[in-house]
C-alpha cells in the first residue's frame, strides 16, 4: 500500500518526519525540571514512540526515518542545534518562574523563548511533484532578539546563549 497509494505514502514520510523531530531528551529536561511527578508517562510515550518508529520503518521498507529524504534529515539535525540553548534556557526561566521569581524581564524573556522555539519549529515544506517529498524545505524567519534581556544562563556548569 505505502507503493501503490499516494495518499498512504505522504501521510506516513509525513508521520516519519514527525517522528524524525521528536526529542526525548529535551522532554526528559523539561519533565526532570519542572513535573519529576511525570517520568512514567514519559517512559510510556518513549516506548510508543519506539513501537511507532518500528512500525513505520516495517511498512516503509527504510532503514531509518527520512532515509529517503536525506536533505530534510540533515536540516532537522542542524536545526536542532540551534534548539538546543532555547530549550535549556526556557526550562530555566520556567523553572524560576515557578520558584517565585518575580521580574518582569523573566516573563518576557520566557515569551520570546517560546517565539523562537515556536519559529525554529515552524517548517514547511514545498512538494517537487513527488508525494511525500519536502526536498524544498523552508523555515520562516526567526523574530528579532531582545537586547538587554538575559544574556545568558547557567545550566550545572554549563553557560548558555539567551535573548541578548
């Protein structure tokens, strides 16, 4: 069917990319952070995560998720990166935010975490004429950032990039 259907085929390369983008290890950041209450069900969704993967590995015949889209492979993987420091920097704020934290610039910084994750994450893709294919892969640009918002903050021992 994933052969023969069109409709099958783009529905499950766009299951695959879907998949391809989920990080459990920043869910793991943000639960360990700010619900610890939470790591059952974290571990519950790694092990459906893993059974869909497989699932759609067997049906798809690849080797590994966007095996066939090699270009959007390597997009998400660079774009992650730039993720990364958002996603430590937001469970910060957020973390301090929760202790009680009260100053203005902490929520505002917060806001444009969640802007910039929200436009990294933002991808669409421009079909070439094959079903299923995201080889003309855009992101929207990203918002400005904000000087003299936070310009940085310690994780353990790391020092991590912020909104300034």
């Amino acid at each position: 069917m994933y052969q023969s259907w069109p409709f099958f085929r783009s529905f499950l390369d766009n299951v695959a990319m879907t998949l391809a983008k989920t990080d459990l290890g920043i869910a793991r950041q943000y639960v360990a952070a700010l619900a610890p209450d939470g790591e059952g069900t974290l571990g519950d969704i790694a092990a459906e995560l893993d059974r869909t993967v497989a699932e759609v590995l067997r049906v798809t015949g690849d080797a590994a998720l966007l095996d066939r889209e090699p270009t959007l492979r390597t997009t998400l993987e660079i774009r992650e990166h730039y993720l990364q420091p958002l996603h430590h920097l937001q469970v910060d704020l957020l973390r301090r935010q929760r202790d009680g934290e009260d100053d203005p610039r902490l929520g505002r910084a917060l806001l444009h975490t969640v802007s910039g994750i929200a436009a990294g994450c933002a991808t669409r893709g421009e079909p070439t004429g094959e079903p299923g294919s995201f080889a003309h892969l855009h992101h929207r640009p990203a918002y400005p950032p904000v000087r003299g918002v936070i310009t940085h903050v310690r994780v353990g021992r790391r020092v991590l990039g912020g909104c300034g």
